[in-house]
C-alpha cells in the first residue's frame, strides 16, 4: 500500500452521504465475527453502538458483498457523533396551549 489509505476507506463526509442508502452491513466482532447485520449504515452505526453499551467489541462495520467499504472503530465514533448531533430529542411532555 505504500502508506497511503487502503481502498476501501472512505472519508467521514462521503460515509455522511451514504448513511442511508440501502445496502447489507455487517457489524464484526474479533476474529471476523459476525455480530448482525443492518440495512444501512446509519442502522449499523445504532446496532454497534448497541453491542458496544453491551460490552461487545465491535471491530468493523462492513459493506457487502465483498467488503467494498470497511468502517473503522475510530470512524465508527466519529460518525455516531455526527448523526447524534442532528437527532432532534423526542418530547415526552404533551405541549399545551
């Protein structure tokens, strides 16, 4: 590789424009492992944050068939931050006028 990035990295803002698009993503553990799969990739994000509040590791998130896109653990982080910045906080109190 030369040092340079392996190709199938993708940089933060092209993942943020692929966070919904369908596609089969795997959430792996050590080893290779298959923890789940997700639909998209913002489902992947929620899925390994939840194997992780769990205590599993969660080692890459994989767009298949053949591994095109390979989401890293430090990735993973940025990316969950990202999409919680957007999320609008649900309202548990009924507004009234």
């Amino acid at each position: 590789m030369g040092g340079g990035l392996p190709r199938n990295y993708r940089p933060d803002e092209k993942l943020d424009t692929i966070l919904f698009e369908t596609a089969v993503w795997t959430i792996n553990g050590p080893g290779g492992q298959i923890l789940g799969t997700a639909p998209s990739l913002r489902q992947a994000l929620d899925t390994a944050a939840s194997f992780t509040a769990s205590g599993t590791a969660v080692v890459t998130l994989c767009r298949m068939p053949d591994d095109n896109v390979i989401v890293f653990p430090p990735q993973i982080r940025r990316l969950q931050k990202l999409c919680a910045g957007r999320e609008i906080p649900v309202l548990r109190e009924p507004i009234t006028r």
